[in-house]
C-alpha cells in the first residue's frame, strides 16, 4: 500500500505551535515530546490510512 501525503494546513501547524507554546510555559520537555507524539501519529497515519 501507498503512503499517502501529509499535507499541514496553515491552521494546523498554528495549532501545533500553540499546543506547544502553552504546555512549555510549565514544562519545554513535556512539550517537545506532546508536539512529536502529535507529528507521528500523523506519520502512522499517513503509512496507515485504513486505520
């Protein structure tokens, strides 16, 4: 099976950035691992589509 594209609207990617804005005002660890546990299940998607 094919991967399919990924492709980030404007919208999102404000919303990840706000995402991670918020949880690093407490925590920049906590953040970074939110905002990447974010980006690869959009990656398991892409590989994945029918899931």
């Amino acid at each position: 099976m094919a991967k399919v594209k990924i492709t980030w609207t404007k919208e999102a990617e404000i919303w990840l950035k706000d995402i991670y804005d918020y949880i690093s005002q407490d925590n920049r660890d906590a953040a970074e691992k939110v905002v990447n546990g974010i980006y690869h299940k959009v990656q398991v998607i892409a590989s994945f589509p029918q899931i």
